[in-house]
C-alpha cells in the first residue's frame, strides 16, 4: 500500500538522470527534472570554486548535489538505487529570509515484503531497502527535492548571500549548498514525520516508524500510546518532545558537549538561588568547566523597567555594570550590540533574559570585537531573578551569576540524557517535529536552520542524523 507524501510539484518533463556514489554503499540517481536553460541546466558562466570545476552556474550546483549524493551514498546501505527528483527553481523569499529548499519522500508505504512493523508507515527509499526490492510506484522518484534558484541574485530574495557552491566548506557568510542538500536529502530519506502535527491524527489511522521515537520527556510516553490530543499538545510542548531511538542514545555522549549554565546563589538570590538552562553565544569566549562570576546587575534603560542595551549605557547604568555580570533584555538590537554595549561599559559577562515563553535558546551573530561572555535564559528564569534584584544598592546586587557549563547535562538533551525535537509553543509548519532542537551544540545538521558552522558529516562523532536514521531502519 501507498500514499503520497507531503512534498507536492509538479515534475517537469525534460530530465536527465546522473548516478552518484560509484564505490558507494549505494547508488543514488540524481534526476534532473529542470527544463532547459534554468536550474540544473542555467547556462551563466561562473568561475571554479572549491573544488567544484562546473563553468556554469547550472553545472555547478549539479556537482555540489553529486557531492552531497555521494556522501550519503557511502553512509547508508540499500540494494536498491535510490532516485531523487531534483529541481531548482523559485521558493519564498523577501529580502530578510528564504526558504533554502524543501524535500521529502514522494511515497510512503505500509505493510510491504520484509516490514518489520505491521499497519506502519514508511518512507519509500527505506521500504524498499527493508524490502529487497523497488517498492515504488512505476515511474515514481523515491526523494523530490526542490532548492531556491532566486537565492542571494535578486533584491527580494536575501540579496547578497547566495549559496556557497564550493565542495571545501569555505563558504564564509555565503550559505553552503552542499550542507542545505545534506540536509534535505535525509529529509527524503526518512528524517521526517508522516503523521498529523497539527491534529495529532495519524495517516489513516496507522503511525509512522518516526512515531515509536518520540516520546514526552516528562512520562517518557511514546507518541504510538498518546491519543491525538496528547500529540497535538507534545507538538507544541516547547522541551519535552525527545528522540528515544537506541542508535541516537548511544551518539549523544559522543557528539553532544556540556549543556551551557548558569549558577545563581549569593546571599540576596533567595528564591532564585540554582542553577539555571541557558543558551551559550556564537560570539566571545566560549563557556568552560570553569565559570565567569560576578554580582548580577540589571540594566534599566526604557520606562517599563526592561534594559535593552541597544544604545550605549548611561552614566549610572555603566556604574552599576562595571566589573559585575549584565543582565539585559531580549529586543529590538543584535545580540552583538547588547554585548558590544555592555562590554564597553566594563561588564565582565551578560546575561539576556527572553521576553516571551519558550524553549531556551542561543545567542546568533558575530563580532571579533567581544570579549565577554555571554548566555541566553528563558522567560520564566528572567522573571525570577529580576524579583530578587529589585532590592539591591548602586553597584551591588548581592546575587551571584556564575556562566559556565554543567558537566552532568549535555545541550540540547532532556533528564535522560535524549536528545530534544523542535517542538517550540508555537507549532512551526514544516519544521515542529522532524528537526533536532536548536539548543544542541555542536550545531546539528538537522535543526530547522542553517548553521554556519556546520560540517559536511551526517554521523557521529560530529552529527546525530545518521544515527536517527539507524534507527527507523537504515
């Protein structure tokens, strides 16, 4: 039995086939369903790049999808060839934000030859490797992927930064093209959900292999014993949607570093003592073992009582971070400029309480100029410990804020050590579910966005993709 998949388009009738991965595990098909003269087969000239020898635009960008091809080719096993209908072509886009490209199983499947659950969906590249043979519908690709041919070349469509198409990872603020084709190919290849986010309904009443895995955090309840309401609500649970698959479990340690913390005491902190999760910055010094503390002083610059710290401090607000730790407001300004502004004001270290309830989260952005460090706490953590700093002296708070790392916990993990789904209060169409959370560090390839540092592997010791995928099947 089959079903169409979620990925919709129409496939366009001129297309080429080239097969990638020779000496790989398996062959993967690239199938070119581009027309003449665009995507694929745009003739611009361009000049070589990374090790991608293309002299045109349209060659180029087949290259680096041969390459991202051939390294899952070499990384999962299948007797089966594995066939993804490729286009470039025009995605949403404005000149602030893009979608990169969108992909996913152009098939699924239940109750095949060899399945080894019952009345279970599965993707159609994985049926038929679990089945010996092609289980496809005649003539039906088993991946569609589209990617945003308007990218960075046009002034509504985040102009100036378009896709790195170098094969080195070099790509410096440009996007890397093979790291957004890495990550959608294993979309197609199963890294996604089939059932309902929105409703918590499963597809005619059966649930996807992808459902065994996830689980609450908080009752370790898997979503294949929820009922759709509990499903619904998992979705949008913020922390607690977890991956319980063995394959991931057994990575984590391995490719996970110490989760960001920060450490509240002194003799003020009261009800605020503890320690507290926090996002760690892709700017300043790193988080260590050993923790930057000083007295936590807030910064008050607007009349509701907040500190932006967008422009530089006044007078007093300086005074009162000078040599202690900065606690600032999410709002309005990058991150660097808080950090820029705090710093220069000689605060040892900031801390950026967020402004609306959710999951914790990093600090984006990039400036060689900052030396402090910084973190990011949630909603609940702010109000807290802005209740105990009402009463403080001018330069004093006698609230300790230690940044550093807590060894027992590793990022982006629940209590058991599970790696989280994205699964933010506010439910993410294409996104809630089937991505990792964007609180792992290293960067993971599969969080709902692109990450400027990560690296071309898909398993451990630097990504948990692979080992997910292990564990529905492949």
């Amino acid at each position: 039995m089959n079903i169409r998949s979620p990925v919709r388009g129409a496939l366009l009738a001129a297309a080429f086939a080239v097969a990638a991965g020779v000496q790989a595990a398996t062959t993967v098909v690239i199938v070119n369903h581009n027309e003449p003269g665009v995507g694929f087969n745009d003739p611009t000239p361009a000049d070589p790049v990374g090790g991608n020898t293309g002299t045109t635009l349209g060659a180029q960008r087949l290259i680096a999808f041969q390459h991202a091809a051939n390294i899952w080719g070499a990384t999962v096993t299948s007797a089966v060839p594995i066939r993804i209908a490729a286009t470039f072509e025009p995605l949403p886009c404005d000149a602030d934000g893009a979608v990169l490209g969108a992909a996913g199983t152009t098939e699924i499947f239940t109750d095949f030859p060899n399945a080894p659950r019952a009345a279970t969906w599965y993707p159609g590249a994985l049926a038929s490797k679990l089945a010996g043979q092609d289980v496809a519908t005649p003539g039906q690709d088993h991946i569609q992927a589209r990617f945003n041919s308007r990218l960075g070349l046009f002034p509504d469509c985040l102009p100036g930064v378009p896709f790195y198409l170098g094969l080195d990872n070099q790509h410096g603020d440009q996007i890397d093209l093979v790291a957004v084709l890495l990550h959608e190919i294993a979309h197609g290849l199963g890294f996604q959900s089939f059932t309902d986010e929105e409703t918590g309904e499963q597809f005619e009443g059966h649930p996807s292999i992808w459902d065994y895995f996830l689980v609450d955090s908080r009752t370790s309840k898997p979503w294949t014993a929820m009922t759709n309401e509990e499903r619904r609500q998992s979705v949008v649970s913020g922390n607690y949607l977890a991956w319980n698959g063995a394959r991931v479990k057994t990575d984590v340690p391995k490719v996970l570093l110490p989760a960001p913390n920060v450490d509240i005491s002194g003799p003020a902190a009261g009800a605020a003592t503890g320690d507290y999760e926090a996002g760690d910055a892709s700017f300043g010094p790193p988080l260590g073992a050993t923790a930057v503390a000083g007295e936590l002083m807030p910064v008050v610059d607007q009349p509701d009582g907040r500190g932006l710290a967008c422009d530089p401090l006044s007078e007093q607000n300086a005074l009162a971070v000078r040599g202690n730790v900065a606690l600032v407001d999410r709002g309005t300004c990058a991150f660097t400029v808080k950090a820029r502004n705090v710093q220069d004001a000689g605060a040892r270290a900031m801390v950026v309480a967020d402004h609306t309830p959710g999951p914790v989260q990093s600090l984006g952005g990039s400036d060689d100029t900052i030396t402090i460090p910084s973190v990011r706490i949630g909603y609940d953590a702010g109000v807290a410990l802005k209740q105990v700093l009402k009463r403080r002296a001018r330069t004093k708070s006698g609230v300790v804020a230690g940044l550093g790392v807590d060894p027992q916990r590793l990022s982006g993990t629940d209590p058991a050590r599970r790696i989280r789904m994205y699964s933010p209060v506010e439910y993410a169409p294409g996104s809630s579910v089937s991505h990792y959370t964007v609180d792992a560090r290293p960067n993971q390839l599969m969080e709902p966005a692109v990450n400027q540092d990560l690296a071309h592997d898909v398993q451990a010791p630097r990504d948990l993709t692979y080992p997910l995928l292990q564990d529905i099947g492949w």
